[in-house]
C-alpha cells in the first residue's frame, strides 16, 4: 500500500516540476530578451507614429516573410529623443500576432523617435517632418 502512494507522489512531483521547468522555459523566452536590451530587439515595420505632451503610439507589424508573434518592446528616453526597440518570436510570440500598437508614456517633449535594433538605428520621426526612413548602422 505504501508503495502505491510512493509512487503516485512521485509522479505528482514529477509532473509538477515538469509544469514548472516549462512554464520558467516560456517565461524565459518571452520576456528573458529584455536583459540584453537594445541589443536583442529587431526592426519593424512602423505603421504610424503618433506623438503628444505625454505619450507616443506607435502602430506597426512583424516585416519578414512568415509571421512572427509580437513579444513586446523596450524604451529608453534622452534628451528629447525616444528611443524604441521592438521583439518578435515565432514560438514564445505564439499567442498573439506580429500587428502591435504601444503607448509609452513620456516625461519630457519628444523631438525625435528611433527604433533601434541590434544592428542600427533608423529615424521613424522627427518634430518637422514625419516619415523619414534615414538609416544609421555601428558600423558608420
């Protein structure tokens, strides 16, 4: 009898740990991106950029040829510049599609927004004219 219970309880624990391991796995892949920062994030088609006193909305899609889910975006904002990067994965952004629209709210005036990427910097907008598509690598 005891042996029954022995083993149905290690099963239990077997499964719960398993449960566990997969779910921290997921996590991980979902959100463990942004610890490297900037430097994780990929380019993304920008729909629309729209730009207040106390927030900017930025509305945009996954650019590659097979879809991608949506897994989030990071910002950072300095001297009137907003900086945006963007994360896309074809299994830990599963649930949702590569379409997203973000509000990050602001502190200051925004003068500039540039989506940045491990590879480089392109300004998606400016204060004088919106629509600029002016592209700057690390490498120069």
């Amino acid at each position: 009898m005891k042996a029954k219970k022995s083993l149905s309880v290690r099963i239990i624990m077997a499964l719960a740990i398993s449960l566990v391991v997969l779910l921290l796995v997921y996590l991980t892949g979902r959100y463990g991106w942004k610890l490297l920062g900037f430097r994780a994030c990929q380019g993304a088609g920008i729909s629309s950029v729209e730009v207040s006193d106390q927030a900017v909305q930025i509305t945009g899609f996954y650019p590659g040829s097979f879809p991608e889910g949506f897994c989030g975006c990071i910002s950072r904002e300095q001297n009137g510049t907003l900086y945006v990067g963007f994360r896309f994965s074809a299994v830990f952004g599963s649930l949702v599609t590569g379409d997203f629209t973000v509000t990050i709210p602001v502190k200051g005036e925004i003068k500039q927004v540039i989506l940045k990427t491990g590879t480089g910097e392109t300004t998606i907008w400016l204060t004088q004219s919106e629509n600029i598509t002016e592209e700057k690598t690390d490498d120069g």
